[in-house]
C-alpha cells in the first residue's frame, strides 16, 4: 500500500483528481454529479490540492508528431560537476528542449529535444553541445513512441494506491 502525502490526500482527494486527469476541462459540476458529491466539497478539496502544490495547473497533451514536431531525440548531457545549474539554464532557455530531467550517474542531465525534421533536429542537438560546460553527450534518436497518455498511466497508478 502506497501512502500519498503523509495521507493528507484521502480517497475523496484521489477521485477527484482522477477526474481532472482524464480531463482537466471538467466541470466541477460534473466531478460533484459522477462521485455524488456536493459541488462546494469539489471546490473545496480542489483548492486544497492545488494549495498543496499536487496540483499545478490545468493542461492538455499535445501529440508532438501530429503538431509536426517529428524528429525527436533523448539526449543524455555530461556537464562539468560545478556547472550542472548552468547547463541546465541554457537548456530549459533553448526552444527544442521539451522535458529536462536531472539524474543520478554519469550523465546527470537528460532532455528530450524535438523539431520538425532531422537537419533542424540536428542543429539544436549542435547547439547543445557546443556549450563550454559540457563534456560529453550521448544522444538516442526516438524511432517510434509507445505511450505518450502519461495521463491515462496515472489515472491507472492511482486507482491502484491505498
């Protein structure tokens, strides 16, 4: 059994954001009427969560190739130990760089990098690592993407806790 923010969020807490997740464009209304809740109790515990930092915004999935964003890549940075903060900066500042994560291991620095075509895509991984802090790089170019509904998953995930 998976316990969810010291159980600060309870079963309520997690229906709801189900909810959200398979469509953040929800009503409240509609969350009340499908959980048989009353519409101030939604209200109430949605801005509890989001108070809480569990929620962050309201967003929709974009799927990057039909948008035309075709040539992606996973790209894993091995900058100089004392600049990992820097590197990272002029990442999140460069328009292809999608997702930045920060790791354990060797290449502490991965991000996704997406454009139109390969020759674009090429370019940005080039100006990737052409910064000064970076020693190393390794890139795996994406062929073929198996899931992209992270919202779907996670619907799934927190059905299974508690």
């Amino acid at each position: 059994m998976v316990v969810l923010m010291s159980k600060r969020i309870d079963y309520v807490d997690r229906m709801i954001l189900i909810e959200l997740i398979k469509d953040s464009r929800t009503s409240m209304r509609s969350i009340a009427l499908k959980l048989n809740l009353g519409v101030s109790t939604v209200y109430t515990r949605i801005k509890k969560l989001a108070t809480m930092g569990v929620l962050n915004g309201f967003t929709v999935e974009v799927d990057m190739v039909k948008l035309g964003m075709s040539a992606q890549a996973i790209v894993e940075i091995k900058p100089r130990p004392q600049a990992i903060g820097t590197v990272a900066q002029a990442l999140l500042n460069q328009a292809e760089v999608v997702d930045l994560y920060e790791v354990s291991g060797e290449y502490p620095l991965i991000a996704k990098v997406v454009s139109t075509d390969d020759v674009s895509l090429a370019k940005a991984i080039e100006r990737i690592a052409s910064h000064e802090d970076i020693v190393d790089l390794r890139v795996k170019y994406i062929f073929q993407t198996r899931s992209t509904r992270t919202s779907e998953r996670l619907v799934k995930l927190l059905q299974t806790l508690y």
